[in-house]
C-alpha cells in the first residue's frame, strides 16, 4: 500500500489563491450581470421622479 499523501506547503499556497480568485470572479460577475438592472431601474425612475411634485422642506 502506497504511503499517504501529504500537501505541501505549495499545495496550500496554489489552493488558497485558487479559491481566492473563483470568489473573486463570482463578486464580480453578480456585481456585473446587475449593471442591466440597474440602469433599467434609473431610467425608469428618471421619467417618474421628474414628473413628482416638488417637495417643500
């Protein structure tokens, strides 16, 4: 039977950037597939909030 394997220091180092990144790229491709939305949702806010009464203060 073979001995176990072991990881190595370079191992982990490669694992925890690996991760890093695949987080990363997962921000920001929720941040980027929400850009659509968001500028939907201003230009349909635009004609309604220039069309409101003004507001006394």
């Amino acid at each position: 039977m073979p001995p176990p394997k072991t990881a190595t220091v370079a191992a982990w180092v490669w694992a925890t950037t690996e991760t890093v990144a695949v987080i990363a790229l997962v921000v920001a491709g929720s941040w980027y597939s929400g850009v659509p939305t968001r500028r939907r949702s201003a230009s349909a806010a635009a004609p309604a909030a220039a069309e409101a009464e003004p507001v006394q203060v």
